[in-house]
C-alpha cells in the first residue's frame, strides 16, 4: 500500500507518508459517546463525554475492563459489554442480577481508570437542549468537548510535552449530526479558533471492538443520571476526574437556563 505506485507523483506520496508520520507521533486518544436522543422532545438533555487516555494507556484500561468482565463470565469476557442503560435497566445478560448488583457495577467500572498510572482524564459537555435552542444542541456539545481537549493538549504542549490529539467516537453515533460533523471539524476548526493540537478526522468505531468506548458510555451514562434523572450515585464516581488546572475544572461543561442552580463542579468552579 506504501509502494509509489505507477504514475503516482511524488508530492502524493510524501503527503501519505506525513499524514502516516502524523499518526505515528506520541498521541492523546479521546473516546467518546452520546447519550440523549436530540429527536425526543420528553429528554431535557444532549450529552457528550469520555475519557482522554495517552495511547499506551488504552491497552490497560482495556485490559482492567476485560478483568471486571471476566468476573462475571466463564469463558470469553468480551461476550460481556459494558452498558450503562442496559445494565441499569437489567436488560440481557444483567437480567440474573439483582438491581444493587449492576449499580454497584456501573461503580466498578467507572473506577477502573483510577488503576492507570499514566495520564487520563474525563472531558463532558451537558446541554440543555431547550436552554441552548435553536441552536443544534450536538454541534454545541461537540465544538466544546473538542475544544476543551485542544486546549488540554495545548497545556501539554507549553509544558514541553507535545502530543497530538485523536478522536474516537462510538460508531453508533453516526447516526446523529456528530458524523457529518466530524467531517466538517478538521477543514473549519471549532469556533473558538483552529485545533491545531489535533491530529486528523475522528474516527468512528463499534463499541464492542474496543472497552475504551464502552468506558465512554459509562461516563456519558453517569452525567445523564446526574442531570437527567436526578441520580448522583455514578457521577459522584467520576466528579473529580474531570479535566482541571488549579482547581479549575475545564474539562466538563454544563450549559443550562441562566439562574438555574447547580451544584457540579462545572458550574460550582466556573471555567
Ligand atoms: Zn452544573
């Protein structure tokens, strides 16, 4: 695939090799997921949000994951899918637990990223959708996560330690705005100005291939339940690991109606 193939110039081929090279540099990958359908007018909220881990971490996310599920399967642990919904409502396989048991381990796996040793952190945008209307409430929430992951990379950057920046998002959000914005990102940036930190186009992957998106749709499961349903028990898990600096925290925003309290610490430490 490398080969300079016949009559292929050479300036395209020195552009594969640097877009290659790109890819190839010391990464921060960023693993998303929604939750919040934007159609159904009876759900308050869009969400997006997930983990930011240094690549070499992914692997032992994935690995302390795969431990939690090999704990409830004889056999294969990747029959086992890490589901918010699903596991809270006791669909499928959950069914055979009792309600305290998947509670406690939706827990569980959201505390998994605490045996990382590396560099990890939680990014999140929470809108609500009426309060942000008219406009598109998941354009919204993506130019602010992307732009909160940029500017994390960018404090990277001005301590000397330079990476870029990779987006992975659950392929079933393809079905929302997010694929056609993803397309849009990298040629007009985000709003705020160019992400210069990032290193190509998102890329879309099905959740069973990889548990760093499942962990996703546990962090974007935990936010719905806290401003969603009232339910703080899974967002109290994850509250602190939200991208800070100096007890600022920047990596979760939380757009709501003006005046309307809150007590997450979005809104409670104001970026
Ligand atoms: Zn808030």
């Amino acid at each position: 695939m490398l080969a300079l193939r016949l009559g292929e110039s050479p300036l395209r081929f020195a552009e594969t090799w640097f877009s290659l090279g790109r890819l190839l540099l010391a990464m921060h990958l960023l693993y998303l997921d929604d939750a919040g359908s934007i159609g159904n007018s009876s759900e308050k909220h869009f969400i997006l949000a997930g983990i930011a881990v240094f690549e070499r971490q992914a692997h032992w996310l994935q690995t302390e994951l795969d431990s939690l599920a090999g704990e409830l399967v004889h056999g294969d642990p990747s029959s086992i899918e890490f589901h918010g919904n699903s596991m809270l409502a006791g669909r499928g396989r959950w069914r055979s637990m009792r309600p305290e048991q998947r509670r406690a381990l939706i827990r569980r796996g959201l505390r998994t990223a605490w045996a990382l040793h590396g560099q990890w952190r939680l990014f999140g945008a929470v809108v609500d959708k009426q309060a942000r209307s008219p406009e598109d409430p998941v354009a919204y929430a993506f130019e602010q996560v992307c732009s909160r992951f940029d500017q994390f990379l960018l404090r990277l950057h001005r301590q000397n330690d330079t990476q870029r920046g990779l987006i992975i998002l659950d392929k079933s959000t393809q079905e929302t705005r997010l694929q056609s914005l993803a397309a849009e990102f990298r040629r007009e940036g985000h709003r705020w100005g160019v992400t210069r930190n990032l290193a190509d186009v998102p890329l879309f992957v099905d959740s069973r291939a990889t548990r760093l998106i499942q962990y996703a749709d546990l962090v974007s499961y935990a936010l719905w339940r806290k401003f969603e349903k009232s339910d703080s028990e899974f967002f109290n898990v994850i509250a602190g690991a939200f991208d800070q600096e100096g007890g600022v925290v920047h990596g979760l925003h939380h757009f709501k109606r003006q005046g309307s309290p809150c007590d997450c610490s979005a809104c409670v430490l104001r970026f």
